[in-house]
C-alpha cells in the first residue's frame, strides 16, 4: 500500500519443500530489478519490428521508384503508376501491395511528394539544418 514504506527484500533459498534465509549474504549481489518487465520487453520488440517493418516498406517504395525510372528514362512516376509498379512486383511474388491511396499518404515518409502540375513523384528536399531553407 501507498501509505506503508516498502520492506527490504529477503533473500531466500527454495530447499523443497521449505524457504530457508541466506545467512551467508551469497544472493545479495543478484539484481532481479536490473532485468527489464515482460511489458518493457514487448514494447522494445515491437518498436523494433516495427521499425523493420518500415525499413522494409521503404525499400520496396524504392526498388519500385527505381524500376519505374530505369524502364521510362529516369523519368519519375506517378502515384497511378506507382501503384500499377508496385502491384505488379507484388503479384508476380505472391505479396500484398498497398493500395493507391495507402502510396498516395505514404510518399511524405519516404520522402516524396507530388508536382501539382505534372502529378509525377519529386523528392523532398534535403534538409541541411542550419535554418536557411
């Protein structure tokens, strides 16, 4: 409880069927703290798979970019050609592909963005960080 202030801990030995006190001071150097909770450890696996999953989703945005322009003179897609790239990439390995908006909301992350004229896909600038943009 909230009110009380908490025991020291007491070392023990299991000896079946019966707990018996480390006189001898041996489990006192153990740290059962500095091992991470069950909910922290999932949380850092799924911050990292999630980053692999992302990873991953970036590398397919770009195989397909790069495949579009090697194919059309290193010219850039369009979203609509984009996603009829990345389908047929996907169908011809059996995986799912994005939909045409899913790209459409994906290109800021993966840094593209579309001309307003041309509606073809243009790279985001480079942020170089010292304010003069």
């Amino acid at each position: 409880m909230r009110e009380f202030p908490k025991f020291a801990p007491v070392n023990l030995w299991f000896d079946y069927p019966v707990h018996r006190i480390d006189n001898v001071g041996v489990l006192s150097d153990i740290q059962p703290e500095a091992e991470k909770p069950y909910w922290q450890k999932g949380k850092d696996a799924r911050k990292k798979q999630g980053e692999a999953q992302q990873k991953d989703k970036q590398a397919k945005y770009s195989i397909a970019i790069g495949s579009f322009r090697l194919e059309h003179d290193d010219v850039y897609p369009t979203v609509k050609e984009l996603y009829e790239q990345m389908r047929s990439d996907a169908e011809t390995v059996g995986e799912k592909y994005p939909s045409e908006k899913t790209i459409y909301n994906s290109l800021k992350k993966i840094g593209y963005t579309t001309d307003k004229e041309t509606k073809r896909l243009v790279p985001l600038p480079e942020k170089t960080g010292n304010g003069n943009e």
